[in-house]
C-alpha cells in the first residue's frame, strides 16, 4: 500500500443502478475511495448507503454501472469472489454468528492459515484485548461493543486492502465510539476504508473524503474538512432531515 | 445471569420430564416387552435420524424444504437392494464376513450413487429456485414425481421383497428380554452418523463454516467462501444420509416399493418440526420421540399409532413453535 | 384511503377493456361449449369428462385462492375436497336418507368442518412459517387417509360409501325426451353442478377483487412492508385460508354429488388429487383464477384419451419398448413437464400469454398491479 500514490483510486463505483425486488434504490450512484484513506457515505436512512456497499461486495447484483476495484471490474462477480480480491465487509447488523464462539468466528474469518494471518490474528487481538479475554465465549454473549469490534477483527484478520464498514457507531455508547474511531484510525494505516456513517462525531474524526447520498444518488461530495465548515449542508443532510423522517 | 440459571434449570426439568415420559408406558406394558419396545423405538429413530438429519441441515443451511428427500430414501433402498440382488450368495451365506462385505458395499454404493443424484437435483433443479419457498417446495415435489416414476421405470411398479443379511437376521435372548440383532445394528449406525456429524460440524473448519451458514449465508458469502459449492456438498451429504437411512429402513421392513419415500418423508417433517429446524442435536431427540411414542402406542392402542406423532407435533408447536432446538436464527 | 388509487383506476380500466377484449368472447363461448355439452355429446364419457373439468377448474382455482393469492401451498387442499365429499355421502347416503334437506345439511357440515379445521391448522402454522404450512397439511393430510380408511365403521374404510341423490337428481329419475335430448336425473345434476361451480368461480373472483383480495396480495408480494402499513397479515392469510378451503369443500360435495361414490383414494388422496390440482394450476398459472380451466381441461382430456394414445403407438411402433415403457409412465412426463414449467414458465399458460399481451400493448414493460410477480427463479445461483 505503502507504493501508492496518495492520489490513487482503489475503488471507482460509476453509474450504478440496484434494485431490491421492485424499487429501485440505487439510481446511478457514483463515489470513489481513494489509497491512504477514509471514505465516508453519509445521507438519510433510505438513501442507499448500505445498499452500496452491499452492491460493491456482491450481495446484492447491480443492474447497470460499473464497479472498479484496483482497475478490474468487480460488478459481474460473485460475493465471495470480490471478497477474495482484498475486500472486506462489515455489515450494519455486523453479522456475528452469535451461537459459534468468538475464536470460531475468527477461523470462519480467516481465509488461509500461515505465518501471514497467525500475525495479523495477533496485531488484531492486540488492538482488541477483549476478544482475547472472551476467545472461547458465545459471540452471542458478548456485548454491543464487543460485537462490532469482533466484526471489525474478522475483517482485518485477512489481507484485505479496502474495508467496507455499514455503521459502526449504530447503538453504541459515546465512550465504545471513541474505541471504534480509535480502532479505525489504525486500521487505516494498513487499509483502505469505506464508512456509512450517520453519527456526524464519528464521520468528522475519521473521514478525509465525503459523499452525501440522497435518494440513490450522490448530492455532495468533497473533503470532509469542507462539511465540517459548511453547516447548512450539515444540517439539510445530517441533522435536521432525520428529525423530519 | 438470571436468565441463564432459568435455562438451566428449564434443561433440568425438561431431562427429567422426558425421563418420566419415558417410564409413563410401564404402566401398561410389562417391562421386559418394555425394553423390546424400547430397543424398537430407538432403532426406528436412528433411522428416521437419518432421513430428518439432512432435511433439517439442508433447510438450516440453504433455506430450502426438499421435498424431495423422501425420493431420495426410495432411491437408496433400490440401489441398496440391487447390490443384494447381484450379491445375493454373500447376503445368505452363513458367513459374518461375507454378510457385513455385502452390506457394506450396499450402503458405500447406495450412498455415493444417490449422493450424485443429489448433486445433479441440486445443480439442475433447486439452485433455481434459492430464496423462494414456494417454487422450492414446487419444483422438489415435481422431483419427487420424477425420481419415483424412474424408480417404476428402473425397477418395475411392484414391491420387491428385501433379504436381510444372514448374520443380522434373528435376535438374542437376554435375560428373557428379546432383543432383534438388526434393531441393534441400526442403532449404533445412528449413533455413529451422529457422532461422525457432530464431529464434523463442531472441530473441523468446514464443519465450522456450515454453522455459520446456519446463522448468516450472506455473511459467510462476504467473508470469501464460496457458498454454493458448500450448498451443493450439503445437498449431497443430506441426500447420502438419506440413501443409508432408506438401505437401513427396507431391510429392517424387509421391503422395498416405489412410494417408500412418502412415508419416511412424513416422519421426517414431524421429527424436524417437534427437534427445530436446522438443528442435527434436534433431530436426533425429535426421531427418538417419534419412533419410542410410535412403538409405545402401536403395542398399547394400534389404530392410534398413526395419530400420535401428529399430536405430539401439534402440541410442541403450540408450546415451543420453533421446536426443542431450534437453530440460532 | 379513500379516492382512486393508481391500483383502482387500473382496475376500473381493465374492467372496461374486459367487455370489449377477446377474452370475454372466449368466456362466453366456453360458457357456452359447456352449456351445450349434453346436447351436442350426449355419451357419458364426454359429459363426465366435461363435468369432470369444470369440478377441477373450480377446484384448482380455489387451490389458486391460496396458492397464487395469499402465497401458501397446502397439500391438504385434496383433503378438504374429501371433507366435503365424505359429508355430504354420509348425509345422504350412509347416515340418511337423499332428500334435499339432507343434502343442503350436506354442505353445510361441509363447510362448517372445513372451516374449523382450517383455521387450526392456519392457527398453528402460520405463527412459525408459512412454509410449515406446506408440512404440516401433508402430514394431516395423510393421516385423514389413515383415518379414512382405518374407521371402517364410521367412514366405510377402503370401499367407501355409495350416495343416492334425492329427486331430479337421482340416477333412475327420467323425465322423457326433450328437442331430442333425454332429460334424466343425470343431466339435471350436471346442470346443477355446472350452475353451483360458475357461481362458486364468481364468488371467488370477487373475493380477489374485494379490497381483501387485494391486501392480501400485497401480503403475498412483501409480508414485511404489509406488516409495516399495519394490516394483520396472520389474520388475512387466515381468512383467505379458510375460504379456499371451504370452497374446496363444496367442490368435494358436488363431486360426490356427480360420481355417486366417495373413498379414501379417490376423494382424499395425496397422490390422487393434489398431484392433480398442484400439475393443473402450475400449468395454468398460479395467481390467474382462470389458469385452473385450462390445467384441468389440458390434464383431464390427456388423462382421458392416454389409453386411446398408447394403443395407437402400440400399433404404430410395436417394437420401441422404451416408448411404452415411458408412456406407461405418463407421470413421468408429467414430472418433467412440471418442473419445466416452473422454472421456465413460472407464471403458467394464462400467466406468459397475459404478460406478452401486456408486453404488446404497452411500449415499455410496466409492472401490471394484478399480475402476480413471484421473485423469479432466474438462473442466478
């Protein structure tokens, strides 16, 4: 990662249309995540964020558009294709398998087993003490915080070089929210991340870029520095819309 | 932690319920017809075990009701049956060797050879219809017609008689307790497929992922596996264990014919409904309570035999919807 | 609620269009065929077969009622068809005597049973899945059977119970010759059986044109969304339940009414009827009410005339074993041709032909708020 530019394009979503059974929730969505940084997607719920990240993974098939992902087009390919290349997914329900333990759910991670991974397990387990205090526990048992740092471990644990994370501020408290800004902020030194953020705290004091997503479509984008000076979008998009929904 | 001591001692009572529930018949039934009863009714669980097993892991896994399963019985108890059929002088000899050679070499057979049919069901047939109950039932029903018809077509309409291997047949005589050596070797085969699962699905990797399946396709789909080869080896495990189950069935009802399936495949919607969805644990106790309350009241009061296990399906799902185990979803 | 909603005005359309369509025509001539049937083939084999096809169109569209509108399969459907044959045989035929009053009673039990035991099963079942829907009618389906066939004393056993009809109906009745058509108790049951099916079709083409119907659609296509507007779906999928079921009860009467016997194979089976009503809707398509006339009348005509087919390719091919093997296993193709068109067809004749209609009339493709749209099983993996 180190050998990229700084400017350099890791993924490039252009014009990409999804649909969920019969409504059409992304409508020509396109956003980019640069090398050597946080991408965040803001916008009300129904906007389509998660639906963008579930689209660039896999799970959910585009209808037209193209995704780009180190230059290679990624939209035909099947979820665990994509995730293969590099990619890793944090969901917005996280996806723990809570009646596997935590350390089942760190193998059923782990993609290949050697030297490489063990390492990673370690610098993982080292950023998160809590799983390595819980590692024979019941996922299921473990607390909300605890849950989203288990779902961000499994997704470092391999090589993956762009992480998608669907909010992981979402119940939290404030104090597990500096943990996870904490965790992202590291995590960022070896990979680049792409953020649905709602939690404006959060959004600021990790991201660098920005796309406001409205109605399947990006609104506004820009550095994330602009957003936090520019206050009338902050509150069209972030804070004052959502009161309305 | 309140909560957890509750469960435990909800397992307690529910142990020891069972227990009683299990002593109840003795009221009516001499103890040494009892134990018979008792050995009976375990080895037709072991065997409905085997049926409801993969029912229950297919549905866990890929969200899809085979309905098909049964077909899949009839066709292994057929396949089964032609190995006796070329075999025959090894079926009859008086050699325990020769015996368990043949057996063995029917179940291998009938278990690969219905194994890839169940790959081919699976690539051809229900992967068309993932996420969409209605067609799945549908379409495996229409499979079912298909299956059955070739097994007519293949081997004829009418019921063939099935030999038990010589060293199986006959029973020993424990202290006046009679005790059928076939019924005895359906059991440990139960409990050796269920052990050999429950080894699978908790220490080996793959084992491992299959659970997380259970509980989060997708999830296991973003984390880079490919999810449908897995569906297609689950499919064919489910359909394996259903073709030994439909061997083991025809030689302990010393018959094979063409609509076999139907039955089992009843009995295996009953046993996966009262043990949960999705749960191999429940579809071992589901099977044991279907096939202990089947011989129970088909000795007490035969023509309520065929009623019971609807019953107590009825009752588990008012009381416990979901089923004793139901899986982690 | 209230005004038009898009939905109603494509509604008020469509009934518009209907009068000036080639499909009413249609209706009316097939109306009209199966009016003239006794007149224009008076051999029983044509007035049964005919007979036989509307009990089934009827049948399979009340099936429909649960099938296509509400997205329930029940394999108990044949049962409660045997419900009702079996009531009305035991009223006028095993526990009285045929008079019209018993035979109306008949019905009546019929529908009274069928609606209790409906709702129980919908009581347990759909509280967990719909899906154990599908498991649990085959189970209690195939214990009716047991039931039927072990209770000799009470239901006849295997042999099944003989019914005299009362009055015009009755077989020996005769009323002489009309504009040379001999008017027996037969051809008034016929009529009567004919008359009772269209007005039973009426009644269940409006109940999914009610604004019931429609919920329930809504249901069917996104049980989340409809839980989300408020509408209590277990307690519509409940209603909708019990009213195909007792349709399918006083279909199940008339049956017994028309074929004079009732026995366990012949009006309850699993492998008998329902395998008869699932290839006859699955070919007409699912979600149409009058998918069923064409399935019935498609199976019926075959089923009818197979002997007459494999004769004829005995005499043309005596040699191709095979092919007599395989036409002696007509089910077999049946199967095949079941599959095929669920994954092919899934929408059925009625289904494909309305939506190329609809393709042609309209420049673009639109979504059609009546036709049914199942998640198609494309061939994604």
């Amino acid at each position: 990662m180190g050998e990229q530019g700084v400017d350099e394009t890791i993924l490039e979503v252009q014009g990409v249309h999804t649909f969920i059974g019969q409504h059409h929730i992304l409508q020509g969505i396109s956003f980019d995540a640069k090398a050597d940084a946080v991408t965040v997607l803001i916008g009300r719920n129904g906007a389509g964020k998660s639906t963008a990240l579930k689209t660039v993974i896999g799970l959910l098939p585009s209808s037209k558009g193209k995704i780009i992902y180190k230059g290679k087009e990624i939209q035909k390919n099947r979820p665990f294709e994509i995730a293969r290349m590099g990619i890793g997914f944090v969901p917005e329900n996280m996806g723990i398998f809570s009646e596997l333990t935590v350390e089942e759910n760190m193998r059923v991670a782990m993609l290949v087993e050697n030297e490489a991974t063990a390492r990673r397990l370690d610098r993982t387990l080292e950023m998160f003490a809590d799983l390595k205090k819980f590692w024979k526990a019941k996922a299921g048992n473990l607390s909300g915080g605890q849950k989203q740092m288990l779902a961000i471990a499994r997704a470092i644990v391999n090589d993956t070089s762009l992480l998608l994370i669907d909010e992981p501020s979402k119940g939290l408290a404030p104090i597990i929210v500096d943990a996870v800004i904490d965790a992202i902020n590291r995590i960022k030194e070896h990979s680049v991340v792409v953020l649905v953020e709602q939690n404006f705290y959060m959004a600021s004091s990790v991201g660098d870029y920005f796309f406001i997503l409205d109605d399947g479509m990006v609104a506004h984008a820009g550095h994330v520095e602009a957003l936090i000076q520019d206050e009338a979008l902050q509150s069209k998009y972030l804070g004052i819309s959502e009161a309305e929904e | 932690m309140a909560e957890s001591i509750l469960r435990r001692w909800n397992q307690e009572l529910t142990i020891a319920g069972a227990i009683v529930l299990l002593l109840l018949p003795l009221i009516g039934i001499q103890p040494k017809t009892y134990l018979t009863l008792t050995i009976a009714g375990i080895a037709m669980g072991m065997l409905l075990f085997l049926v409801a097993s993969g029912v229950s892991i297919i549905f866990g896994l890929m969200d899809v009701l085979n309905f098909a399963h049964g077909a899949l019985f009839a066709w292994g108890a057929y396949v089964g049956f032609t190995v006796f059929k070329y075999l025959m002088k090894w079926v009859v000899a008086d050699s325990v060797l020769q015996n368990l050679a043949v057996f063995f070499i029917a179940i291998v057979a009938a278990m690969v050879a219905v194994a890839l049919l169940g790959v081919v069901l699976e690539r051809v047939i229900v992967r068309r219809v993932y996420g969409n109950h209605l067609f799945q039932i549908l379409i495996t029903f229409g499979a079912t017609i298909v299956l059955v018809e070739l097994i007519r077509v293949f081997w004829g309409p009418n019921d063939e008689t099935m030999t038990v291997p010589l060293t199986f047949a006959g029973n020993w005589d424990i202290m006046d307790v009679i005790v059928y050596r076939y019924r005895v070797i359906c059991i440990v085969i139960g409990a050796m497929v269920y052990a050999v699962l429950q080894l699978i699905l908790k220490k080996t990797k793959l084992g491992t992922i299959v659970r997380a399946g259970v509980e989060d396709r997708d999830m296991v789909q973003a984390m880079g596996h490919n999810i449908y080869l897995l569906f297609t080896g689950v499919f064919a495990v489910g359909a394996g264990l259903a073709a030994l189950g439909g061997l083991a069935m025809s030689i302990f009802s010393l018959q094979v014919y063409p609509d076999m399936g139907g039955t089992y495949l009843l009995f295996a919607f009953i046993v996966v409904i009262i043990g949960g969805l999705g749960s191999v644990t429940g579809s071992l106790v589901g099977a044991l309570i279907v096939g202990l309350t089947y011989n129970y009241v088909a000795y007490l009061v035969p023509w309520a035999a065929a009623g019971v296990n609807i019953l107590i399906m009825i009752i588990i799902l008012l009381i416990r919807p979901t089923g004793l185990f139901a899986a982690g979803k | 609620m209230a005004g038009p909603t898009p939905v109603q005005i494509f509604h008020e359309e469509e009934k518009k269009r209907q009068y000036r369509s080639g499909t009413f025509f249609l209706k009316v001539g097939l109306l009209l065929l199966f009016l003239l049937v006794p007149v224009l083939f008076p051999a029983f084999k044509t007035i049964d077969l005919a007979m036989q096809i509307v009990l089934f169109a009827v049948l399979v569209a009340s099936f429909d009622i649960l099938l296509g509108y509400t997205g329930i399969l029940s394999f108990g459907h044949g049962m409660f068809f045997g419900i009702g044959a079996y009531c009305v045989a035991f009223l006028i035929g095993k526990y009285g005597m045929p008079s019209y009053t018993n035979l109306a009673l008949g019905f009546l039990i019929a529908a009274i049973v069928s609606a209790a035991l409906a709702l129980l099963i919908s009581f347990l079942t759909l509280r967990v899945k719909t899906i154990f829907f599908a498991m649990i009618t085959l189970a209690i389906a195939e214990l009716a059977i047991i039931l039927a066939t072990k209770l000799t004393g009470f239901t006849g056993g295997e042999d099944g119970i003989s019914l005299n009809t009362p009055g015009i109906f009755a077989v020996s009745f005769n009323m002489g010759d009309f504009m040379g058509l001999e008017i027996t108790g037969r051809v008034f049951t016929y009529y009567f059986i004919l008359f009772s099916c269209i007005a039973l079709f009426l009644i269940m083409l409006r109940f999914t044109r009610s604004p019931l119907g429609r919920v329930l659609q809504a249901i069917r296509d996104n049980v989340q969304r409809a839980e989300a507007l408020g509408y209590n779906t277990f307690l519509y999928q409940s209603i909708s339940i019990t009213f195909g079921c007792i349709m399918a009860a006083l279909i199940g009467g008339l049956y017994a009414m028309w074929v004079g016997y009732v026995n366990p194979e012949s009006s309850l089976g699993v492998l008998t009827i329902m395998l008869d009503v699932l290839l006859m809707v699955i070919i007409g398509g699912m979600g149409t009410l009058y998918g069923g006339i064409i399935g019935a009348a498609f199976l019926k005509i075959t089923q009818t005339f197979l002997p007459d087919l494999q004769h004829l390719a005995m005499d043309l091919f005596p040699h191709a074993q095979l092919l007599h093997n395989v036409l002696e296993r007509w089910l077999l193709l049946f199967g095949i041709l079941f599959i095929l068109v669920v994954i092919f067809f899934p929408k059925g004749v009625i289904g494909s032909v309305n939506e190329y209609l609809l393709q042609r009339k309209m420049a673009k493709p639109t979504i059609s708020p009546s036709s049914f749209t199942p998640t198609p099983p494309g061939n994604r993996p």
